[in-house]
C-alpha cells in the first residue's frame, strides 16, 4: 500500500477537510502520515487513520521530507497558502525540493491533488485489468 502525506497550512485545513471527505473511501486504500494538527482534523472530522509527525514549525515537514528521501512516501499533498507568511518557510522549500529531486508527485492546491488521486485510481485499473488479462 502505497503512503501519501498530508500537509495544510492553517489557512488551507478547511479546504483539506473538505478534500479527504470527498476522498475519504480512496484516501482509507492508503497509509496516510500528515503534520500534526491537519492529522488530528483529518482523523477527527473525516474519520480517517492518520500517522501524525511534529507540526510543521516544529520539524515535521523536514521529517516529513526524510521519508520522501528514503522512498517511504508515494506522494504530498501540502496544501500551501501562499498568501501568508510562513516562519518555517526553508523547511517548507526543503520538502518541496526534496519532492521535485526525488520525482514524487506533489499537490499544493486542490485541483492538483484531485489529479494525483485520479491519476493513481486510474494506474490502479489499468493494472487490475491487465492482470485479470493475464
């Protein structure tokens, strides 16, 4: 089963929130690992399973982002609000380097992340299909 992490900034846990419950069956096929108090809102209003690390400020993403190296997680979802300042912005940048250097698919915004899970829901039908062809 593959891992994805789950990551919001304060101004973008709503629009999480509302991600994972329209997903939320899809996201359950998944090992999910998210900072922790958007793992706490997933867990708590969605009712999914989460693994939480540390907040982001205080080294989350940065663990977050020494899983993506070590080929633990599948994909980020870290849904940025760009309109605000960040304090731990390097260890933001860093994830999402990480992300680009590793070639492990990475949302930061709805629309993106929609994609990512279509993308693996269809991979995953394709791959069924070619095994029940077999």
């Amino acid at each position: 089963m593959k891992t994805i992490a789950l990551i919001a900034h304060d101004g973008k846990k709503a629009d999480m929130v509302a991600f994972a419950t329209y997903n939320r069956e899809r996201l359950r096929t998944y090992n999910l690992v998210a900072t922790a108090s958007t793992g706490r809102l997933l867990s708590q209003k969605v009712g999914l399973d989460v693994e939480c690390v540390a907040s982001g400020p205080y080294g989350g993403d940065a663990q977050i982002g020494a899983r993506v190296v070590s080929g633990e997680i599948g994909a980020v979802i870290f849904l940025v609000d760009p309109l605000d300042k960040h304090p731990h912005d390097p260890d933001i940048q860093m994830l999402l380097r990480l992300c680009n250097v590793h070639s492990v698919p990475l949302a930061t915004n709805v629309a993106t992340a929609d994609c990512i899970i279509a993308a693996d829901e269809l991979w995953l039908r394709q791959a069924e299909e070619e095994l029940v062809a077999a």
